[in-house]
C-alpha cells in the first residue's frame, strides 16, 4: 500500500472509529439518562425521606482540560436558579456563548417577575391581575419606579407633578412641527424625548450622580411628556394645531383629549379611558426584554435618563417587539376582506403558510396573564363606545378554536398582549402606526424604573463578547491593485 493511500485508509478508519464511538456513546448516555430519570422518579415516590432530598448545590463544577472551575450558584427570591460565570473568563480564558441570550441572566433585579410556564407576572412582588384590578396606571408607575406602593399623600404628589408637566416648551413642540410630514410616529417618539432632555440639560447631565440626585423630576417630566409628545405629532401630521392647557389631571382623559379634541370625540367614556388606564398599566414593564435591555445597557454606559428611554423607544418600535399590536389589525382586516371567519386562517397558520399573530410568547408558555385581562377590557370598552366591530368577531372564532386545536395545545401557544389590545385601540380611534407608541407609553415608567436600578447600583458598562468568526491576519492590498 503506497503511503498516500495508507494516510487516507487510517484516516477513514479512525473517521469510523470515532463516529461509532459517538454513536455507541450516545446510546450509552440516553440509557444512563433514562435509568436515571426513573431512579428518581421511583426516589421521590419511595425512598427519599424529606431529609435526603438533594439540596441545592452551593456551586457547580465545569471542567475543561482536566481542570475543574467550581461556579457559584445564584439563587433568586422565587428560588429560579443561575450559574454565576462572571470570574470564569478571569480563571481559564474561555467564555460562555448564548446567541441571542436565551439563556442569559444579564443582571439581578427587583423589579419584575415572571414565571413564564405558570402564566405569572408581578411587579415588585404584586400580582399584575390585582393590580390591574385595584391600581390605576400612575400608582403603578409610582411602585414600579420607588418599589412600594405609595401613601395617600405620596401618590397625590405624584400625581400633581405629572399634572404639571404635560406642556411642552416651545422648542420641544417646534422640533416636532419642523420633522419630515412622513416620519413614523416611534421616530418622532424618540427624537421628542431627545430633546425633551435637551430643554431640560440640568436633568440629563450624564453625570451619574446628578442625574440620580434629580431623577424624580425626570421620571415625572417623561412619564407625563411622552403622552403630549404623542399627541402633538399626530395632530402635526394631521395638520391641526396641538394644546395641553384644557387638562383635567386624569392621566388617560387628558391624553385622549391631547389626541382627539376638537374632531367631535370631546366627549370620553369613563370605560374608554379605564381601558386606556388597564392597557398602559399591562405594558408598564416586563423584566429584561429588548427595549429594556437596550435601555440597561445605554444607562450602564452612564447616559441620562432621556438619552436611555430614547433608545429603548427605537428598540420597541421592530415588528418582533412592539411591532406586534399592528400586525394583529392588518392580519383581522385582511381576513375580514376575504369573507373568511378566521377558520381558513387557522388552517394556513397550522400548515405554516401564515402565522396567527398575537398568538404564542418566547416567555409565556401558558396563558399570558395579560390577555385575560385585557380581554375583558375589551368587551366593555367597546359596549361603552358603541362600536360593531367585525373584527372582534373574528378575533373570538380565531381564539376559540385555536384553544381547541392539537397544533395550537401542543405548541402551548395562547393569546398574547397583542391579541386584544390592538381591537380596543382601534376602536378608540387610534391610527394603526400609533399603536407601538402607546406601548412606548406604558413601557416608559419601567425604562424608568430600569435606570434608576442601573444609576443605584453603581453597575459597570456593560460590555458582552463576542466569538470572532472573520478572516484572519490578512495585508493590505493597494487600490489599484484589487
Ligand atoms: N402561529 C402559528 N404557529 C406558531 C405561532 C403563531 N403565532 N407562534 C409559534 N408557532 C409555532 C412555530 O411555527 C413553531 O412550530 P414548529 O415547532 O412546528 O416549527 C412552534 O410554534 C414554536 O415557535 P417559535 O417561533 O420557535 O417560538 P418562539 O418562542 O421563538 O416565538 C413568538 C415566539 C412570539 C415570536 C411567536 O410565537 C410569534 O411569532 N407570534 C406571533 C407574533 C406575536 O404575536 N408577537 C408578540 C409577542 S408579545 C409582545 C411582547 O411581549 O413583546
């Protein structure tokens, strides 16, 4: 056998060798697994005694080339559990890979919780149904940003700041009147609450401590701005003029009245503005999705609160994130254009042809507790309006059979925030583009609540790696020579 045939010949073998090798290992492992699965089931039913159930280990051992890194184990107030690697990259070079940090906890917080296999969500430990229940919008923003709920006396001082900053300084409303008729409303969003900062530069001035020492009256000023922000450049875009001075102090009526005044909708339905109230409180945060992460990791860099809200408001605005509101209207018009009721829609959804928007949630793998909720909203705000609305209909044939549906149980995929909350907006008589701004609006105290967390704990930059998977060292080629 010549040489170069003899290489190729122990290559292929130790190629077969090694592949038989992870076969039978496979198969190994799976038995193991299986055996061990059921050693434990037969454990937990028979032999262990409360006393030897396995605790919590104190810190888990990886090992890499024969050496053993023990990391410590994290443990939550709701007992979910975390592999602290911050020191691991310090100790043996390697870091860990999360694309897309599916699997990453990228920081403590206090903030929020959610359990996305039992439906639950809780701000500051209070349960979202409750509080949708018994709070309104303001109080909330008031627990989410200060961590309890506010006394009597508190929460009116609160509520007469937010009051008082609904106008907006001439050079705000200018920069407003002077964007491009075609801007999108989340770009104007952004681009308002920028220079809402800019006319108040005492407030945002990118020195931590004081904008920590004043961030009250930043918090109060974007929360109570964002709305008037809004408002003006819809009412730009329609050519009409802008006004907060006729305002009541109810956070929502005045909002709607920011918005509609003036075009025969003066008079609001006390279950219209409540809906309002309900569908911001729902949004007002949801631990680290995109937008807030964005916001975390623009305030870690030490920016001040507008400069981070800005950020997170562009963050939103992507059809995966706050986007999805939007989607779920057109996909109802459409099917409502096409004299289906929602059942050849099913269909296409479970042949892959077309997805059920408003439908299913990376984290909620149960009911999202939100769409109870504002399910019921709904229905009332729309009885309080008068409004027929067609689309509604559609909405319910499309829920009560995909509940009852294989592909729809096995998925575990059940409404989600969206699904309702675009039928009521619409019905309010918001512009479809308008809808992620709204969100944008019930987001923003917990953005808020965010930086003060970040600002508080004195957190460092934030700063991921990466794995490079470019070229390498290459040269230069000259111009004229490519
Ligand atoms: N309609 C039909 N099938 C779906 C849907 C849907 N809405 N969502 C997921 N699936 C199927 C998907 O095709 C896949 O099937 P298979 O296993 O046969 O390949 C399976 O369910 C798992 O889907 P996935 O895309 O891996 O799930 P994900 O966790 O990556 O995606 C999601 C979550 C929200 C992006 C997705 O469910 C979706 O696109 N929903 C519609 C858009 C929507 O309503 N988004 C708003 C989310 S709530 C707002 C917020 O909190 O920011």
């Amino acid at each position: 056998m010549d040489p170069h045939s003899l290489v190729e010949f122990t290559l292929g073998n130790v190629l077969l060798l090694n592949f038989i090798q992870r076969k039978v290992k496979r198969k190994v492992y799976n038995y193991i697994g299986t055996f061990l699965k059921k050693l434990s089931r037969i454990g937990s039913n028979r032999f262990y005694s409360h006393s030897n159930i396995p605790k919590m280990p104190e810190s888990a051992d990886l090992r890499l080339n024969d050496q053993s890194y023990p990391l410590p184990i994290l443990t939550g107030t709701e007992k979910e559990h975390a592999i602290d690697i911050s020191q691991l990259r310090k100790l043996s070079k390697f870091i860990t890979f999360d694309d897309g940090y599916g699997n990453t906890g990228s920081c403590e917080s206090s903030i929020t919780f959610i359990d996305g296999d039992k439906g639950i969500l809780r701000y500051r430990g209070y349960d979202i149904s409750e509080l949708a229940e018994k709070s309104n919008f303001l109080e909330t923003c008031y627990l989410l940003i200060y961590g309890d709920l506010p006394t009597p006396e508190r929460l009116q001082e609160f509520n007469n700041k937010i009051a008082a900053s609904a106008e907006l300084t001439q050079e705000v409303v200018e920069t407003l009147r002077s964007l491009p008729k075609t801007t999108h409303p989340m770009a104007a969003l952004a681009c308002g609450i920028q220079s809402l900062g800019g006319a108040y530069p005492t407030l945002a001035s990118n020195n931590r401590s004081s904008d920590l020492e004043k961030f009250d009256d930043a918090a109060c000023l974007i929360i109570s701005s964002i709305r008037s922000i809004a408002a003006a450049q819809h009412r730009f875009s329609m050519g009409m003029n802008h006004s907060t001075k006729d305002s009541t102090g109810n956070y929502c009526e005045d909002f709607l009245s920011f918005m509609f005044s003036g075009d025969g909708n003066d008079e609001i339905p006390e279950a219209v503005s409540k809906a309002l109230d309900v569908i911001f409180l729902l949004h007002a945060d949801h631990e680290q999705n995109c937008s807030t992460s964005t916001c975390r990791m623009i305030a870690s860099g030490g920016a001040n609160p507008f400069a981070s809200v800005a950020g997170a408001i562009s963050a939103l605005w992507g059809p995966l994130h706050g986007g999805a509101n939007m989607a779920v209207i057109n996909m109802l018009n459409e099917i409502h254009k096409s004299g289906d009721d929602g059942s050849k829609f099913i269909e296409s959804a479970k042949a892959g042809k077309s997805r059920l928007m408003g439908f299913g949630h990376r984290v909620y793998r149960n009911y999202d507790p939100r769409a109870k909720i504002l399910k019921s909203a709904c229905d009332q705000a729309l009885e309080a309006l008068g409004v027929e609305s067609p689309i509604l209909e559609i909405a319910r044939n499309l829920e009560s059979s995909a509940l009852q549906d294989e592909y729809f149980i096995q998925r575990k995929l059940y409404p989600n925030v969206d699904f309702y909350s675009g039928i009521i907006l619409q019905a309010m008589g918001f512009p479809t583009n308008m809808f992620t701004v709204l969100f944008a609006i019930g987001r923003a105290p917990g953005w808020l609540a965010h930086w003060k967390e970040i600002a508080a704990s004195g957190s460092r930059i934030h700063r991921p790696r990466q794995i490079y998977q470019g070229s390498n060292l290459r040269s230069y080629t000259a111009l004229e020579e490519r």
